[in-house]
C-alpha cells in the first residue's frame, strides 16, 4: 500500500520537533525513576500531536506502555475510552479494594450492582494503574481526548489531578482540552518552520512547484503537516503551478476535509460505498463491516482502491489515515444512504454484546418516529445510568424523545432526560429539555415535576434568589401526588431560601414554613419530617417552641440510610446546630463522612467534610480541620465543583493570622455580594467578627458581628454571631447594644440547654456582670465549656476572666487565668487571641515570650491527615481509599512525615503528634 501521510508527516516533522521531544523525553526520564507526570499535547488537527505519542510510546523502553484513542461517534458510550484504556490491566483488578473492585466492573458493564459515582470508578482506575505501576513504570498514552466519552474523561481528569507518587505518566493530545484537564500542565505545538514545512510540502509533490506557489501553501496551511501533505491531493499539475486550484480562507480544518473528499471522489462507487459504511461505526470492527457489506451487497475487494490510496488500512482493525479523513468520508453520503448503511450494520451487530451500540445505530437508521426503537435507547440509558453514564444516559434519553410520537411516552422521556441531564451538571440541556416538556401536553403530575427540575436546575447551578420560589412551586403542586416527596421539595426550599436570603428578605422563608406547617401531621413522622416541622417552627414561633421537636430530630438523623444522606442528608446537620448541639453535629457529620465515602459520592463528600470541619474547628483540632479543608478542596478540585470557603474563613479567623485571614474575607464577602448569597456573606462577617475581637479591635468585631446576623435568615451563623457582638460591644463600651444582643442569645441558648449553649450564655453574662456577680458567671462558663470539650471557647473564657480579674486589681488570681488562657491558646494555634492573653499578663508584671512555630507546623494538611490515620492503625491501602489517594502515594508522605518528626516507625506517631501539640483525638470520629 502507499506510504501513509499521517505517518510521513510524523517521520519528516519529528526531528524538528527539539523542544517538544525534550519536554516528552523528560517525562519518561521522570516516570523510570519512580515519579508521577502529566502532559496535555495541545494543538490544531494535523499538526503533529499523535506523532509525538507515538514518539513517547516509541522511547518508553523499560516501561509498560497502555493507549486509548478518542473516537466521536462514542462520545455517548458511558466509560468506552476508559475501557479501552484499562481493558488490558483488568486481570490485576481483583487486587483492588472491594468497593472499587465493584465500581470498575460495573462501570464496564461486567457485573450487576448499584450505578457507581463516576469519580469513585477515577479512584478506582487510580488503584489500578498504581497496581499495574508496581511491576514495571506505566506510560499511558490517550489521543483524541476531546471526543473521549464525558464519563472516561471525567474518571481520567480525577486520575490525573491525584497521582503523586506512583509511577505512572499521563500524557492526553487534544485539539481543545475538556475542563476535565483545565490546569493541567500543557505542551502546545504549532506548525513547522517554514524552511520544514517548504522541504516536506516538496517530498510530497510529484514535480516541482512554482516557488509563489509553495509559499502560498505554507502560509496558508501555517506549517501544518497533514495540510501541507493532504491540500495538494487531488489537484492538477496546472491548477498547483498557478495556484488558481488552492482552497480559499476556509477554516484549516475544514479544507483537510476538503482534500479527503477529492481523494475519495476520484474513486470507485462501490468503494466509496464501503468506505462510508466503515465510517459509521467506531468499532473498527473489521468482520461487522465486513457483514455489513455483504447486507449491502458491497464486495469485499472494492477495499483495495482505498488501501492503495492510503486512505485506510483494513488490518487487524479498520483504521483510517486520520480522523478527518473518517469525518469527512462520512459526511460525503447522503442521508438516505446514511440510515442504510446504519440498518446493516444494527442488524449484523451482537444485540446480546453490543446492545447499546446496535440502539445507536437502529436511531440513526430511523427517519422518523419509532416506538420500537425509542424503547431499545430507553433501555440503553437505563443500562448507561446502572454504570454510573448520567451523561450517556441523558444523550440516549434525548434520542428516544425525538423517536417517541406518543405525547404521555414523549414527555415522560424528555423529564428523564431533563433529569439525567441535571445529574450530569449540563444545566443548558436540562432546561431545554423542561422548556420541550413544557410545550406538549402534561398531566398535573408532569407539570409539578417540570417546575421541581426548574427550580433544582436553579439552586444547583447557584442562581440565588431565582430557585426558592420556584421550589416552593413545586412542592406545593407535588402535595396531592404524595407528601413525602412534597416535603422533601419544601426542605430543599427552606435550604435555598435561607442560602439566598438576607433578614430583608424574611417574608419568603415565612411563606415556605406556613405552607409546611399547613401539611397533614404525619402519624409515624420520619426523621426529615422532625427536621423540616422543627426548622418551620424555628422560623415561625422561635427557638423555644422548635427546640423540642429539632433535638428529637438530632437523635434520629444520627442514623439516616444512605440514600437520605445523599438526597437531603446535607441538611440533617441543621437540627444540632440549631439547639447548640456539638455532639450532636459532630455525630452525624462524621456519619455523613463516612457513607459518602462508601458509596463513592465524591461530588456530595464536600458538604459533609465541610460539616465535619466545622465541629472539628469548634473543638479546637485546627491541625484536622487543615487537614479535612485540604480534602475537601482536592474532591472538589478532582470533580470540577467549587468548595464553601466558609469553614476555611472560621479556621483563618481563629488562628488570627490577620493579613491572610483578612484578604480571604474580603473576597468571600465580595464574591457571595456578586452571587447574591447571604449565607456566604454571614459566614463572611462571622469570620470577621471573630477576627477582630481577638485582635482586640472591638469596633470592627461589632459591626462585623452586626453584618453576619442582618445578612441572612439563617438561624445560624447568626446565632453564632451574637455572643462576638456581645464581647465586642461590651469591650468597646457600648453596654446597651450588649445588653440587647445578650438578650437574643439567651433566646436561642436557654432552650437548647447543653452545657455549650449555656457555658456561651454564662460568659457573655459575667462580660455585663459587675462585682462579686461576675465571678461565678466566668466559673459557670468555663465548667460548662469543659465539659463540652469546646477548647477555643474554653480558652476565651479563661482570657475574659482574667481580664476581668486584672481589672479587679487581683493580679495574682489574675495569672492564674491568664496563663490557662495563654497556654491553651498558643497550644491550639489561635495566634491573635493568645497574643491578647500574652499582652494582659505582661500588664501583671509576667515576663511572657512569644511561641515560635513547632516542628507540627512543617507538616502540610495532608501529610497531618495521613500521620493521624496511620496512628490510629489505618494501613496504607486503608488510609488511600480514605483520601482518594494510592497506597504507594500514601507511603511516599507518610516517609516525609517520618522525616520531619524525627521518628522511623508507625509505633512512634502516637508520641510525636502528641509532643506537638496533638490532642490525641482520631483522625475520622465515628459518631459518638
């Protein structure tokens, strides 16, 4: 057969290519010698980037070297590229954990189990080619990227971001990078010099080639090897001398494909023919193109012309000289010809094997509607949505609705659809789907679910205010369908109302806690029922009348199932807070951990790390909290979601380090004034507060503190907010403004009565307290925050009391206080606070020097993570599951913590955190 071009492109152009061998030469280096890389190649069609991995796989002598090409016409096949990429490892798969053991084989369609999160099964791949790098290094190579299935890429990108220490090598080509691989280090390559391009546009020509002639192609073509190979084809010797048979300004891309359709025109029919049927299916299943063919009565010999062109190569698979060369021999039939050359191939593909694939064909074979096979794509996104495909799920869902002419079949399809397509994050899609379904006939029933996915499509896509009364649209018109889902709408409502809304904007929230309270009384009630009718009440009547029925749903959310945890589960934490409950919260947060991580929901883990975070920061464990922020900000990284900074902003506000904390405020407050979020902007000012009164800057805590209760309708932060106000407000001097700020504590402590609701109340009590009343106020607070295990507001207590003793002209009872407080503080890593304590007990006559940082300080957040987990007997496979990392990476920090603390064994870890200031706690409490 005739030389391919795509390969004499690369022959020619490589050795010019200095620069990018060196980058690709450099990763391999790295990877033999144990290390992990990425690399997207970035660049036009046809300049070159399949020759450089080609190149890398050529150059990888020591290593295992693993390939998947992206093909468009499977962009709908959920997991297809990353079947090929893994399907020659699967025999190492039984070494994997059993949870992502389960989760690869069901993504691959090889076992029956429930749909896997498709971050789990890039955790899963993660394992495995770790496993596989552990005999020999491992190179894998994936062309095409941008037409990977959005499942594989997904799972890919999540793989790429989490290697650390495993070696293994990554390198994609793309024309356009997916945002699966946004920020990932980049090689871009551009065309030849021109000096190259002139010498391989002259190896390709059978003459010569009039020198305007040839500077016109390399100009145009600007150095591109395929189109300095494939734009001259099919042209005549007199239209290449005066240049008249040169393409216009069309797109490059565009006039490659130009140049494969002349190719392909100058042959035979029944070749093109056979041609044609080989582009319509992306197998490259030699044998189903030949059976195919016969269907057509398509001779197998009409192939030679085609191979003797070098336009495609019928070997072991069929391949074609580029994937623009497929394209465009595609594009080159007719419609009608199309649907037959899909007809004969759905009927000689395996409905047993391959049904997904024939569903696809027999939809691109049907010109109009189709019940038979609507139902056949109906069943191929069932089986999409059972591997974990949402996005192959919605495309063939999508399908179906275009072949479905029964009006009650057609809009039930297009709201599973506009379902999946939610699930999947494509927003866009989804509300075009709801806008069809709107525009047919629907039952009552249908047009409640329409305006439930409108409104989800607007909380989940952050549009602020837009989503609460379309939430509570729906919920209502669910009611006489069924009243748990009805519920279920009104909670994510209140949820929504409360992110959205400031104290301005109260009447919304109202009107969403009558309409729940104006529900049926369930007899039984389930644990959303007591959340949802406590947090109604908490709106409507106050915290007196819903801290009975909130407490009562404290207890039963501790042990929600699984499925309630991921669909409403985010709002469980909700009921503890709002009673002053910090076990209560750590409970079920930590509970909430622990199944998200079983179940593999990497998108929904950041909610409940975020809630774990919080309490864990509440106890005063700033190094965990670090730790949890770190994990939280990597899943969300790993799966293109955004993180809450607001736990981040209390743990910097805390530790009083002003210049950070204060620049991160700023932004927060910035960016939720942009989105319109007024929860953000209270935990914001919250932040602030606490900031300020630690760096005794008591009229900037107060108007923070002021800003964090008016900006939201959200019970909390606000209540949180309000003993901040009453600290800066009494140490500024303004005893009314405290005084009424203490009276709307006691609101919210006095019916929740745990030892922390009312420790907080008896603190800023002694603050208003005068003489001998103070005293025992500042012993109740402090016993009452021991018990709770609250250090940082424990230590805050024991700084207020010494304050107030100082002032009381009792300086030795005095240092007393102060040096608990100052101990504790600095112990903890509350900086500004603690530099508060050091000031008033020098006012004593102390001589007190500052802390420096402690060794515990040179451990980064995850290395403090995996150093926790190891101590608390986690073995390395274990402590990677945990963290989405692999055992090998887990080992690599864990010997740079060793280093750091001095120590050379697990056995020693215990000693060493604790010699740092670790307060023994574990790693990952279980619910307590």
């Amino acid at each position: 057969m005739a030389a391919d071009p795509r390969r004499q492109s690369r022959a020619t152009g490589l050795t010019d290519r200095l620069s990018e061998r060196g980058a690709l030469a450099r990763l391999v280096e790295a990877v033999r010698a144990g290390e992990s890389r990425v690399l997207v190649v970035r660049g036009e069609a046809g300049v070159g980037k399949s020759v450089l991995l080609d190149h890398v796989a050529g150059q990888a002598h020591g290593c295992r070297v693993a390939r998947a090409v992206g093909v468009q016409s499977e962009m709908e096949l959920a997991f297809a590229g990353l079947h090929q990429l893994c399907a020659p490892m699967l025999g190492r798969v039984e070494r994997l954990p059993v949870p992502q053991r389960d989760a690869l084989r069901t993504a691959f369609g090889v076992a029956a189990g429930p749909p896997p999160d498709r971050f789990f099964v890039g955790l899963a791949v993660l394992s495995l080619l770790s496993e596989v790098a552990g005999e020999r290094p491992l190179i894998c190579v994936i062309d095409d990227e941008q037409w990977l299935d959005r499942a594989s890429a997904q799972a890919l990108g999540f793989v790429a971001r989490r290697l650390a220490a495993d070696p293994v090598g990554l390198v994609f080509a793309a024309r356009d990078p997916g945002a699966e691989l946004a920020g990932l280090p980049e090689l871009e390559v551009d065309g030849l010099p021109d000096d190259d391009a002139r010498a391989l546009l002259e190896s390709a020509l059978a003459g010569p080639l009039d020198e305007r002639v040839r500077d016109l192609i390399v100009a145009e073509t600007r150095g591109n090897p395929l189109a300095l190979l494939e734009l001259p084809r099919g042209l005549t010797p007199a239209e290449l001398a005066g240049g008249f048979g040169l393409p216009g300004a069309a797109p490059l891309t565009g006039r490659i494909e130009d140049s494969f359709a002349r190719q392909l025109a100058a042959l035979p029919a029944g070749t093109r023919r056979l041609l044609q049927l080989a582009a319509a299916d992306p197998s490259g299943d030699r044998s189903l193109v030949w059976r195919a063919a016969g269907r057509l009565g398509i001779p197998v010999q009409a192939g030679t012309p085609a191979v003797e062109a070098g336009l495609v190569e019928f070997g072991g698979r069929v391949r074609f000289r580029h994937p623009l060369a497929r394209s465009a021999v595609y594009r080159s039939s007719s419609f009608s010809d199309r649907q037959q050359m899909h007809a004969a191939l759905a009927e000689v593909t395996d409905p047993q094997a391959e049904p997904d694939r024939r569903a696809w064909h027999l939809a691109a074979a049907t010109a109009g509607p189709d019940e038979e096979v609507a139902l056949e794509l109906e069943r191929s996104a069932g089986r999409a949505q059972a591997r974990g495909g949402i996005a192959a799920a919605a495309a063939f869902l999508q399908r179906a609705v275009a072949l479905t002419v029964d009006p009650a079949r057609r809009a039930e399809r297009t709201l599973a659809a506009a379902q999946a397509s939610l699930q999947a994050g494509a927003f866009d899609a989804a509300l075009g789907l709801v806008a069809t379904a709107e525009a047919g006939p629907l039952d009552e029933f249908q047009r409640a679910r329409v305006d439930m996915l409108r409104a989800h499509i607007a909380f989940a896509s952050g549009l602020g205010s837009d989503a609460p009364p379309l939430l509570l649209k729906a919920a209502r018109q669910l009611e006489p369908f069924g009243v748990e889902l009805a519920r279920e709408t009104y909670l994510v409502a209140w949820a929504a109302a409360g992110f959205a809304g400031s104290l301005a904007e109260r009447d919304g929230l109202l009107e969403i806690c009558r309409a729940v309270q104006a529900l049926p009384r369930p007899g039984d009630p389930r644990p959303l029922d007591l959340l949802l009718d406590g947090l109604a009440l908490l709106i409507t009547d106050g915290h007196a009348a819903a801290a009975a029925t909130l407490q009562r749903a404290a207890k039963m959310l501790t042990s929600i199932p699984i499925d309630d945890v991921l669909q409403w589960g985010w709002m469980a934490y909700s009921a503890s807070a709002a009673v002053w409950d910090v076990e209560g919260m750590r409970a079920i947060s930590a509970r909430q951990a622990q199944l998200a991580r079983a179940a593999g929901a990497l998108a929904e883990l950041p909610l409940y790390l975020n809630g774990l975070c919080l309490t864990t920061t509440w106890m005063g464990d700033f190094a965990g909290a670090a730790s949890l922020i770190a994990e939280s900000d990597s899943v969300a990284a790993a799966t293109g979601g955004r993180n809450d900074p607001s736990v981040a902003l209390r743990l910097a506000a805390l530790r009083g380090r002003e210049a950070e904390a204060s620049a991160a405020i700023a932004g927060a407050i910035e960016q939720a004034a942009a989105g319109g979020q007024g929860l953000a902007a209270s935990y914001a000012h919250w932040a602030a507060a606490v900031l300020h009164n630690g760096l005794a800057r008591y009229e900037e805590a107060a108007s923070a503190a002021r800003h964090a209760i008016s900006d939201t309708v959200f019970p909390w932060p606000s209540m949180w907010a309000w003993p901040e106000l009453v600290e800066a407000a009494a140490r500024g001097g303004d005893a009314e403004l405290a005084g009424d700020a203490l009276e709307r504590l006691a609101e919210t402590t006095q019916p929740a009565g745990t030892d922390w609701a009312l420790g907080i109340e008896a603190r800023c009590r002694a603050l208003l307290s005068d003489g001998a009343a103070a005293e025992p106020l500042y012993r109740e607070a402090i016993d009452g925050l021991g018990r709770a295990q609250l250090r940082p507001d424990l230590a805050r207590a024991h700084l207020l009391f010494g304050e107030w003793l100082r002032r009381e002209g009792r300086r030795v009872d005095a240092r007393g206080q102060l040096r608990t407080a100052h101990g504790m503080l600095a112990s903890i890593g509350m900086e500004a606070f603690a530099e508060r304590a050091r000031r008033e007990l020098i006012a004593t006559g102390e001589k007190v020097r500052k802390r420096t940082d402690e060794t515990r300080d040179q451990l980064t957040p995850q290395e403090e993570q995996i150093a926790r987990l190891a101590r608390d007997g986690l073995s390395n496979p274990e402590i990677g599951a945990q963290l989405f990392l692999s055992a090998r990476t887990v080992e690599w920090h864990l010997r740079k913590v060793f280093t750091k603390l001095g120590i050379g064994s697990r056995h020693e870890l215990k000693a060493a955190l604790a010699q740092h200031g670790q307060d023994g706690q574990p790693a990952w409490p279980g619910p307590q």
